[in-house]
C-alpha cells in the first residue's frame, strides 16, 4: 500500500484522461506517453481513437493485458495482422504488439473447478455461456466427471423451458 505522500508524489507524474477532448490533446502531444485505456479486447471506446492515430507508427507499442478472444481487435493485434479496422477503415500495423496473458482477471478452469466444490445446494444445471467452444466443452466435460452435475451449453437463441 501507498502512503498518502506516496500517492499524492504518483499523482504528479500522470494525468486522468477524462474527456474526448484530452484524448485528442494528448495524442496531440508529442512527447512520449503511457496510455493506459480500458476497453476489452479492444472492441470499443477511446482506446481505438488512440490506435486510429498511432498504431502505424514503429514507435508504438501496444502492451495487451489479458485473455484477448478469438474475433476480437484484440486477438487479432495478438496473432500478428498486418492491418486492423477501426472506424470503417484499414490502418496499418507498424506498432509493437506484446502481450501479458497472465493478468487476466478470469479465471481459471482449475479455478472454477476449485470454487463449485463449495456450493452446497447442487444446481439442476449448469450453462455454460462465456468462452470459446473447445474450451466451453472441455469445462463441461470436466464438471460433469468431476460432480456428476447437468451441464448445457447453449447456442445462440437458444431457449429453454422451465416448468414450476
């Protein structure tokens, strides 16, 4: 934990982007920056402004933080694209592109698997709704070896009944 003079010391060195319009100052500005900008993935909000105007550039360096799916800016920045869409236009990708798998804030199978071992009133099912479809099975597979309990994976519009 920071002390308050700590905090107070950190807070000199950036600033809190809060506006459209000091997105476009600092993008502006010429000296070198961090921008840190929060959109999953890379599928919406400010962060594609700042790729828009900077991505093409070699001094650019795109540091992606967590999982990033498949069909997402994101994935697509991880897999190496030459060039990448934003706004109904292709840009080239000069940029650095990193990654840091190991900071995503999902968890793991391991994980899940772990937490359900605490659930004391066993689900009648269980939908798995959130992943990618090899990964979705796998995780079933696993629950169902593991607790012996229903599991469904849903596809798209799916409905299901439910009697009271």
């Amino acid at each position: 934990k920071l002390s308050s003079a700590e905090y107070s010391e950190m807070c000199n060195h950036f600033t809190i982007v809060q506006s459209y319009r000091e997105t476009w100052e600092t993008i502006d500005d010429k000296r070198s920056k961090i921008v840190i900008a929060g959109s999953g993935m890379v599928t919406g909000g400010r962060v594609l402004t700042y790729l828009q105007q900077l991505i093409d550039e070699p001094s650019t360096t795109v540091l992606l933080v967590g999982y990033q799916a498949e069909g997402t800016r994101g994935r697509q920045l991880q897999d190496g694209v030459h060039e990448i869409r934003f706004f109904g236009k292709y840009y080239p990708v000069n940029a650095t592109i990193i990654s840091i798998e190991s900071l995503s804030a999902h968890a793991d199978q391991n994980d899940l698997l772990n937490w359900m071992q605490n659930i004391k009133n066993i689900p009648e099912s269980v939908y798995l709704i959130h992943g990618e479809p090899t990964a979705l099975d796998s995780f079933r597979v696993k629950i169902e070896a593991t607790y012996g309990w229903r599991v469904h994976i849903p596809k798209l519009a799916e409905v299901e009944k439910v009697i009271i």
